[in-house]
C-alpha cells in the first residue's frame, strides 16, 4: 500500500449554475497535483440555491470546495472565492502567485514587490468593494424587472429603483470601471494582467464580475477594461473550463448577470 506522500489530494467542487464557481473551475484545471471532480447545482424557482448544499456548509452557498488530502484526517471544506482562491494557489498553484519580496528585502515590512501587493489587494476587493456593488445592481434589476409585481405596483417599483440607479448604482460602477481601467494601464511590467505580464489567482477571481457586468461597462468609455475582459474569454485555459462545465452540465454557460 503506498505511503500517504504518495497519496494524491483530491478535491470536489460543489457547482452551481448562474455563480461564483466557474471561476473555481477554472483555478482547479491550473493546479498541480490536484485530482478534481465537479458536482452539479441547479437554482431552485426562488433563484436560490438547492438546501442540499448546506449539507456540505452551513451558509449553503456556491462555490464550496472540499479536499480530501493525506494531511488532513477529515475533507477539509473551503468556502468563499477568496479564500478559495489563496488556499489552491499557495498549495497546488504557486505559478499563479507573484514574487513577494525583492531580493535582498525578504521578510522585509515595505519589502513587497508591487505585483505581490496587487495580488493580495485585488484579492480583497474583488469580493469586497467591487462584488458588493455588482449584487446590489442584481437586486436591483430583479426588483425592478419582476413579473410577479402587481402592474399598478410596477410603476412606484421602477421609480425606487431608478432612483438606487441615478444616485448610487451609476455613481459607483463608474468610480469602480474608472478604477480597474486605471489599474490595467499601470499594471507593472506593462501588463496586460492585474498582477503584470502573467496570469495569477486575482486575474481568475476578477473574472467573474468584471465578465458578468461585460453588458454595463461602455467600450468607447472604458477600452482597457474592455480589452482585458475580451483577453480573459479568450484565454484557452478559461475556454476550456467553459467547455468542461457545459459538457457536465449538458447546458450553455451563462456568463452574464
């Protein structure tokens, strides 16, 4: 019987459609000495996500995933992107994290290198600031859009909801896309990722919300933005994890919020 070094780790990801998971699936296809297996959730008519899930975690959100590793006695269960995302870089994905220090400043406060301290930034804020303003405007649409909402109901609803838009929602996408479009033109190295020349787990984590609100972010306000957005679906990597979930899934990847 081979000796628990020997064993490989194995991880299942725990998918469900219109969410945060792709992006997971995608990570998992770059990690190194990973076997994965994907198991497939379906939104219930409410929009929300089957209560089987909380049978894996309490909160029974998407994407969850669990590893059984030689180390652990027990599946160790991963839950939220950016947790996620560090925990399968730092042990399956190493190329996917930026140098941290410069030489001769190792372990050094002010030490870091500037793509080191993007990728720990971004990793943040994609969930953070940026993810915060996206689900708002989810919400906001629904509301705003919902069949179900007596007609002579709908008028006061879309008045509320143009008001969130004009005074808040429009604001503040427009302060995030200006920001991002900054960041990609002063990306070090030139880019043309968040981090610099090469792909890393921000890149993966930013891809859900910045492909989801494709629809929302002007071209001819925003190119950079825009062209780094057309440069992620083009990757083959993130084609191919497409791909591979629309053939478990028997059904198109839905991209768009």
């Amino acid at each position: 019987m081979a000796d628990n070094e020997d064993v490989k780790p194995k991880a299942t990801l725990y998918w469900l459609d219109r969410s945060r998971s792709q992006r997971i699936l995608w990570l998992l296809r770059e990690c190194q000495g990973l076997d994965f297996d994907v198991k497939i959730f379906k939104r219930q008519s409410n929009q929300l996500a089957p209560p089987e899930l909380k049978e894996i975690h309490p909160l029974g959100k998407s994407p969850i995933v669990s590893i059984e590793a030689p180390a652990s006695p027990k599946p160790l269960i991963l839950a939220e992107s950016a947790m996620i995302v560090e925990y399968l870089c730092e042990h399956f994905a190493t190329h996917l994290i930026p140098k941290r220090y410069r030489d001769g400043k190792e372990g050094q406060a002010g030490g870091e290198t500037e793509q080191w301290l993007r990728y720990r930034y971004f990793m943040h804020y994609a969930e953070g600031s940026l993810m915060i303003v996206m689900i708002l405007a989810v919400v906001m649409d629904m509301i705003g859009n919902n069949p179900s909402t007596p007609f002579f109901i709908r008028p006061i609803t879309r008045m509320i909801v143009g008001g969130v838009n004009s005074a808040f929602l429009g604001p503040q996408m427009a302060l995030h896309f200006k920001f991002l479009e900054d960041q990609i033109a002063t990306a070090p190295e030139d880019g043309p990722f968040f981090c610099g020349k090469s792909l890393t787990g921000v890149d993966i984590l930013l891809s859900f919300p910045l492909i989801a609100a494709r629809g929302r972010i002007e071209a001819k306000q925003y190119p950079k933005l825009n062209a780094y957005i057309d440069m992620i679906e083009g990757l083959e990597s993130y084609k191919a994890s497409v791909k591979q979930i629309e053939e478990i899934s028997g059904e198109p990847y839905q991209s768009r919020l």
